[in-house]
C-alpha cells in the first residue's frame, strides 16, 4: 500500500503564560492632581453648605478614560494615564467685581502715592495723567515746589480749585476732560504761563482768564466756545493761541495786538458766508448812547454830585477798537478782514465801534490795519510769513 503523504504544517508558537500586571507607581504629576481634585472636592462640599451656589457653578466635573488630556488655566498637564475613577476640576475661578466706591479709592490710592513719591524725591512736577480721577488728592505738601501739573484724561466735572494755593504753578493741563466752566477767580493764578484745556465742554471764557500776566501758551482747542472776548488783548506774553476745532465766526480784533507767533483756528465757522450774521448790528440803547455824551462831553467837571446809579453806569465801559474812547454796552460791530497773517490766507476780525459816527469812519477807511490799530507802539514782527 502506498503511503500517504504529510501534510505541511508550520509549527505553532509556543505558549506563554500570562504576564503579571504589576500596578504602576504613579508620578508626581498624578499625585499632585489628585491633591488638587481632592481640595475642590473639598471646595464644593463647603460653598454648598453656605448655598453659594454662583461659584460651584462655574466648576464642572468631567470623567475621563485611561488616557486623556487635561487642561487648567494656569498650566496644561501632558498626557498622562488616569484611572476610571479619576477626575478633574475645570473651571473659570473667582472674578472680582469692583464697585464704582471701590474704584474711586483705587484710583485716589495711586494718586496719593504719586504725589507722595513726588514729596520724598523732591520732584516739582506730578502726572496724573488717565488716573480717571472724579476729584483731585490733597496738594498740600507741593504748594511750595510745585510747578508742574498735569491732569490729563480725567473725570473732572469742574475746575479744580484747589490748584489755586500752589504758589509756584507754571504748566497747567487738563485736557481731555467734561468741564463745563473756567471759573473766574483763575486769575489767581499769577505765575501760570503754560494752560492747555482742550477738549472739554468750555462754552465761554471768563474775563479772569485775560488777567494773567505771564501767560505766553493757552490752548482752548474743541470746546463748544462761540465768542472770544476782546479783553484777551490784555495778555501782552501771548505767544501761543490754539483755538482750534470751535464754533467761531469772527476773532476779536484785540488779538491783532498780541505779539502771537502761532494761530490755530482751523475746524471753524469762519467761512465769509457767515460773516454778515455775526455783524448784525441793533440800535443801541438809549442809556449807553447818553453815558457815551455824558462821558465824551466832560459833563463830569460839571456836575459835582451824581448819584451812584449813574455813577455806576459811567464807570462800566470798554474800549473803542478805533478811537479807544469809552464804549457803553457792545456798540456798533464791523468786520474788517486781513490777508496772509498768521499762515492763514484770509481772517475775519471783528471790531466794536463806540458810535455811529466812529462806525462810519472805521468803514471808510482804507489804510492797511496794521496803520489803524498799532497806534501804541506795537509792531507787525509776526504778520507776513
């Protein structure tokens, strides 16, 4: 008999016996988040019991498998293998909510370390520059040394008076700012030669403000001012005027008298359309026009008793832009314009004239300005540029 043939077998692999699963040490990372899992369980369970119930809110638990990913806000955990019963805290934490009061005395509390830092190294400026500041800290140690302030970006609803008892103030700011108003005792200010209040809420100047008389830079730029009064010829250091970003139609015919080395007055209303309104003219009262007789007749080495209602009258009186005679009430208006001065093509000025017949005159005349108005000795070193 013939014999089978054998099959082709490959041998199979010998068989192992099962590995002992030895349990792993855990690292130092693992122990350590366990710690952290245990304090916030911890956490949970005390803020439950006082029913604060907005922060355990905020904590959310999640399971993970063997293998996952952790992430915290402070540090994220690489990879790392968990048990079934592991788990981990995630969460937002505790935010902080100031109230406005607490804010405030935030705020104040840096000002007076700045100005307390100020006193100790013996500095004669001081920046509050964006401190937000509703009211200004106390100035009391600085008013011998101070000479620079700067109160910037600010809350400041009014002027603060309290720069008032600094003797030796020089530089003034505080732009940026909702005032509403320049009080008019300013002019205490004797040793102010620097004011920049720009971008505030100023609708008028206070005639206080013309009273200073070493003010030689004054920046009153995008305010809500429409009329510029003609007593700022009095401020005879006047080198710098930024009026710019106003409502202004006319500038006062005063300010050809300063000796000005630089004019700003763009953003304005002073386009030639608008002239003849600012230029209206009423008929002037009936007290006014017999003061101005009274005063320009002498009838006061006349009468040698009038009673102080009248003598009232006759003492409240400007000056005449042409005749520099009295001027009772706001008188005749007349706009004379001039060409290149202070870098600007064409400026209107406007002038008040005492009578009807000093109105008549100034229109007639035809002389440069610089021959009508310059009669005191000023000279034009800055008009033609």
């Amino acid at each position: 008999m013939l014999e089978q043939p054998k099959l082709l077998r490959r041998p199979l692999p010998p068989k192992l016996l099962p590995e002992l699963r030895i349990p792993r040490k855990k690292t130092q990372k693992e122990i350590a988040l366990a710690e952290k899992m245990k304090k916030a369980s911890l956490l949970e369970h005390t803020l439950e019991d006082e029913g604060n119930a907005s922060v355990t809110d905020s904590l959310t638990f999640h399971a993970h498998e063997k293998r996952g990913r952790m992430f915290s806000e402070e540090m994220v955990v690489e990879p790392c293998a968990l048990d079934d019963d592991d788990v981990y805290v995630q969460g937002i934490g505790y935010k902080t909510i100031l109230t406005k009061q607490d804010e405030e005395e935030e705020l104040m509390d840096r000002a007076k370390n700045a100005v307390f830092y100020c006193l100790m190294h013996q500095k004669t400026g001081l920046s509050l520059k964006a401190y937000f500041l509703f009211h200004l800290p106390d100035l009391t140690p600085l008013v011998n040394t101070l000479v620079y302030l700067n109160l910037s970006f600010s809350n400041l609803q009014f002027f603060p008076r309290e720069v008032y008892n600094l003797q030796k103030l020089q530089v003034l700011k505080v732009r940026n700012n909702p005032i509403k108003e320049i009080p008019d005792d300013i002019h205490k200010l004797r040793t102010l030669r620097k004011f920049i209040i720009s971008f505030n809420l100023l609708s008028v100047l206070p005639t206080g403000l013309f009273s200073l008389p070493y003010l030689w830079y004054l920046d009153v730029a995008y305010n809500d001012i429409s009329v510029i009064p003609s007593e700022i010829k009095n401020l005879r250091a006047l080198e710098y005027l930024d009026v710019e970003g106003n409502q202004l139609c006319v500038l006062p015919g005063g300010v050809l008298k300063l000796p000005l080395k630089s004019l700003r007055v763009e953003n304005n209303f002073m386009h030639p359309f608008l002239w003849n309104e600012s230029c209206q003219n009423q008929p002037q009262r009936l007290t006014d026009l017999a003061a101005f007789s009274f005063s320009k007749n002498n009838l006061g080495q006349r009468y040698k008793e009038i009673p102080k209602d009248i003598q009232n009258i006759l003492c409240n009186f400007t000056l005449c832009d042409y005749c520099n005679g009295p001027l009772y009430g706001q008188g005749l208006h007349c706009i004379r314009t001039q060409r290149s001065i202070f870098r600007s093509h064409r400026l209107p000025f406007l002038f008040n004239a005492c009578s009807s017949s000093c109105y008549r005159s100034f229109m007639s005349q035809t002389a440069a300005m610089s021959q009508i108005f310059y009669r005191d000795g000023f000279e034009l070193q800055h008009r033609n540029w």
